[in-house]
C-alpha cells in the first residue's frame, strides 16, 4: 500500500509557490502604497508652491489687503493649479476693465498677466471655456489699448478663442459679451453682413448692467445720432438717462428735452411696478417675521429714493411713505425726505401741502436730525402734531429771525382756518420784515386785516418785477396771483443772452419740459395753463421755480401773463 510522502519543505520550514507569490504582492503593494503616498507628498507641496507662486504674482500686481486674503482664499479651494490660474486671470482682468488708469504700466502688467495665465491654463486644459475667454479678451483689449494693427490684421488671435469659449459653454452668456465688446473695437473694420450679426450680440450684452456701463460710450461715439444708438439699449430708465445726459454734454436741447421725457415715462412706469410688486409681497408676508419687514424696508426704500422730487411722483411716495415699515432710517431716505420736504414747504405756504398729514409726519420722522428747528417746526405743523410744533417754538429764542417766518406764516394761516383770527394777526405780526413781502404773508395779512401791513402792488397782477423773486438753494422762485386766465408766461431778461441757456422750471412744484433760450435771445415763453381761480375776485395763487441748468442767465427782469 502507497502512503503520501509527507511535504518536505513545509516541513523544514520552507515556503511554497503560493506563499511566495502572496509575499511578494504584498511586498509590492507596500511598495507602491509608499511611492503614492510619496507621490502625493510631492503633488501636494507643489501645489502649496503653485499657490504661493500664484499668491506672490497677485500681490506684485499690485493686490493686498482684503482683496489679496480673499484671493488667496479662492485659489486654496481649487484642485489643480489650472484652476487657480484661471481663477487669477480672471480677477485680474475684473481689474482692468474697470481701470481708472488703463494706460499705466501696472495696469498693461496685469493685462500681459492675465493672458498668460490664460494660455498656460488652455495650454493644460484645451476644452476650458473660462481660460479660452480670458485669453481672447485680454489679447483684444490689450491690442486696442496699445493701438496695436494686429487688433484687425491677426483678429483670429483673439476672436477664435471668444467663440470656442461660447461653443464650450452655450449657456454661459459672459463670452458673447466680452465677444460683442470685442467687435466694438474694429466696428469700422467690419463688413455690413458682420454688424447685423454682430448687432445680436450687442443688444444681448446691453441687458447686462456691468457690459452696459462698460460699452455704452463707445457704443454712443459709433452710433453718432443718438436715436440710432437707442436701437439696441433696452428700454429701461438707466438707458434714457444716459442718454439724455450725452445730449445734454452734447448741448443738443431739443433731443436733451425728448429724452428726459422718456426717461421720466420709463422710470414712473418702473416705479408703479415696484410699488405694486412691493405692496403684493408685504401683503402675503404680513406675519413672516423679521425677514419679511427688511424686505419690505428695502423696497419701499429704494422707490422713495430713485422718485424724482416733484408733484409727477409725489403720489408714488406718498404710497410708499405709507407701507414703509418704521426701523431706522438709511442714508438715502434720510436724504430723500429731506429734499422732499423742502420741496413742500413753499407749496404749503402758497398753496395747499402737497402730501396728506401723515406723509408728512413720516417724512419728517425720517429726515430726523438734519432739519434745523424752524423745519422740524413748520414739518410738525403740516403732519397736524401741534403739540411737538408747540414744543419746538417755546424752544427756540430766534422766532424772530427770517428762517422761522414760513412757520409763523404757516401757523397762522392753519390758525384762521380753525377761525382764531385774533391769533391769526397776533402770529401774522411776530414774522420777521423781510418775510412779509411774499405773497403767502400779504395774502393772509390782508385777508384777516392785519395792522402794520406794508403797502404794495396788488396782490392779483399781470406783471411781476425782478424784485419779485427771491432765491432758496440755486433756485429763483417767484409767488404770483395772476389777475386772469392766460395761456402762458412771458420771461423778459435785462439783457440779451450771450451764449444761450437751459431753463428748468417746476410750476406748481411739476416738472416742466426743459427750456432752450437761444442766444441773443431778450425773452422765452413758458406754455403753461395759467388759471385764476375762476373769478377775479378768487384767483389762484401759483410758485413758479426757476433754475439755470447751462449757461449764465440772471433771473427775468419782468414776468408777464400772456
């Protein structure tokens, strides 16, 4: 009978194939766990170098500070150097196209600085969009900067690398704008079949508000007429005050006056769809908490501050001023309320307050510190708080001066309309002498037969003289009862104007279309709707506001009706 050898090598302690195969694929796998641990080591420090190189290129490029801390923060999140460089790149061309000083030779390094980067990350990475445009862009602008002739010669250079960059990301529109900016340049080069495609791009990129600012001069300079160059801005408020601002540097009147009417059309229609936006939303987040009354300040806000100051939008305002939230006041309502109610207080005295008594309680709630006490005073009266208005007059030891007289005057007019006429004429009596040739203090006092009236022309009239005027922050305003209906006002000037000029006028605190006064010119005509009351026995007092918006024009030496 055969018996089975025993195994000699296991049995002398000496290991088989299999174990020896098993040893040195773990030998091995040890092996190359270090080399790629090693390898890692190595990966990792070069990228900490790569980013401290990265790091020192941003900071001898002229970036530090915050800017530099957060830039390095940035470049530390990316995985691979390719990244980091286009995330450089790309702040530093940020930069540049919102240089103040484009031509100075730190700024021509960043631009080299940033095609380089841009190249050496397509180099690493050809199917990057970001780096493709980065470097299409900086070739374009820093051939235009230096009036390079390869801008149109070598256009391939920098336009191929634009449009690969939208091919690699159709739904990114940056490349289609930086492409259009780029094809502003050689405008003059391109054939008729060009600009139209081109013109696509342009009118896309003009929706951005950044691309906008950046192109729109250029973009005007090309046009030429300015109703060409409208074609393809958006309709929208910021685009018509452009506009109308080229035209008024432009000392074009007639295209400044058409202009301003658009942009006052598209900013009223803007604002009416805030304020109903606005209004819907604090309507459904009534009971969200805090996050919703911030929101609501915000929005309220920002209508109070973009609605121009006159009687057009007052009724804007006044909705807003109503739905605002109480909170502390920012900056630009502080300013907003401020300029508003020294827009009321004339308006007030001679005619009727243009905003309702809580509007003005708010508006002087939020211009707070910065109305000097005959304003907070005269602010108090109109909201109808009398008490505070009576605090702030046993405060004060200058009623006597000439700035407490339009709340003297104001007072005593709400005083004889609650029929305390023996308080009327004793408040009449306290306004400072100068004060009581205006229309507002003469009316009242003859009205309620006040003693120690000066006499004067009558008060209903169809000529005012130049020392009918008197002036408050650049404006010359006049107060005028006219003695019959006209069809507008004639301004009749000393002197013939020289060079020309612009006349802004507010009637009745609204704006009217601006007026040219030619050179040479001796008067101008104000087509209002002059009315009087119905009656000559009751005519209507209206303010009339003047103010010189070019040229040197003194204010009319005569006013007539027409």
């Amino acid at each position: 009978m055969l018996t089975r050898m025993p195994d000699l090598s296991s049995a002398l302690g000496t290991p088989t194939a299999s174990a020896l195969a098993r040893r040195r694929f773990a030998t091995l796998s040890t092996l190359l766990i270090v080399v790629l641990a090693a390898l890692a080591v190595v990966h990792h420090r070069g990228w900490l170098a790569a980013q401290d190189g990265l790091a020192a290129q941003a900071r001898a490029l002229g970036l530090d500070g915050a800017e530099l801390a957060e830039l390095t923060v940035r470049l530390r999140r990316e995985g691979d150097p390719t990244a980091a460089r286009v995330v450089l790149a790309a702040r530093l061309f940020d930069l540049e196209i919102t240089s103040r000083e484009p031509g100075s030779p730190a700024s021509a390094e960043r631009l080299l600085a940033t095609r380089e980067l841009a190249r050496e990350a397509l180099r690493a990475e050809p199917a990057s969009w970001q780096a493709a445009m980065l470097l299409g862009a900086a070739v374009s602008l820093e051939r235009s900067r230096n009036r390079d002739p390869r801008l149109y010669s070598l256009a391939k250079d920098w336009e191929r690398p634009l449009i690969v960059a939208g091919e690699l990301a159709p739904a990114e529109l940056q490349p289609r704008r930086l492409l259009a900016a780029a094809y502003l340049e050689v405008w003059p080069a391109l054939t008729p079949e060009k600009r139209q495609k081109v013109e696509i791009l342009l009118r896309e990129a003009f929706l951005d508000p950044h691309t906008f600012e950046r192109l729109f001069a250029p973009w005007v300079e090309i046009a030429g007429a300015l109703d060409k160059a409208a074609l393809l801005l958006p309709d929208r408020p910021l685009t018509w005050k452009r506009l109308a601002a080229t035209a008024f540097e432009r000392k074009s009147w007639a295209e400044y006056a058409a202009l301003t009417a658009r942009h006052r059309a598209s900013l009223r229609a803007r604002l009416e769809v805030d304020l109903a936006v606005a209004s819907a939303r604090q309507d459904e987040d009534a009971r969200s908490g805090l996050a919703a009354l911030q929101q609501a300040r915000r929005d309220f806000s920002a209508i109070l501050a973009a609605a121009p100051v006159d009687a057009e939008f007052a009724p804007l305002v006044e909705q807003a001023l109503g739905r605002l939230p109480p909170g502390p006041a920012q900056e630009s309502q502080v300013r907003a309320a401020d300029e508003w109610l020294r827009w009321a207080q004339p308006l007030c005295l001679v005619r009727q307050c243009p905003f309702a008594s809580g509007a003005m309680s708010r508006l002087a709630s939020l211009a707070g510190s910065t109305l000097a006490g005959s304003e907070a005073a005269f602010a108090a009266l109109a909201a109808l708080d009398l008490p505070r208005a009576d605090l702030l007059e046993r405060r004060s030891e200058e009623l006597w001066s000439e700035p407490w007289a339009p709340f003297l005057t104001y007072k005593a007019k709400q005083q004889a309309a609650r029929k305390e006429i023996a308080e009327a004429r004793a408040t009449l009596l306290r306004v400072h002498r100068a004060f009581r040739v205006r229309l507002a203090w003469r009316a009242l006092a003859e009205r309620l037969g006040a003693v120690g009236v000066t006499p004067g022309p009558p008060l209903a009239r169809d000529t005012w003289e130049a020392a009918d005027w008197w002036f408050d922050q650049g404006a010359s305003r006049l107060d005028l009862l006219p003695a019959r209906p006209a069809a507008g006002l004639a301004l009749e000037f000393a002197e013939p104007s020289r060079s020309g000029a612009l006349l802004e006028a507010l009637w009745d605190g609204r704006l009217l279309p601006p007026l040219a006064v030619p050179a040479g010119a001796t008067s101008v005509r104000l087509p209002i709707e002059v009315m009087s009351g119905g009656s000559a026995s009751a005519p209507e007092p209206h303010l009339l506001e003047v103010r010189v918006r070019s040229g040197d024009l003194r204010p009319a030496a005569r006013v007539r009706l027409e």
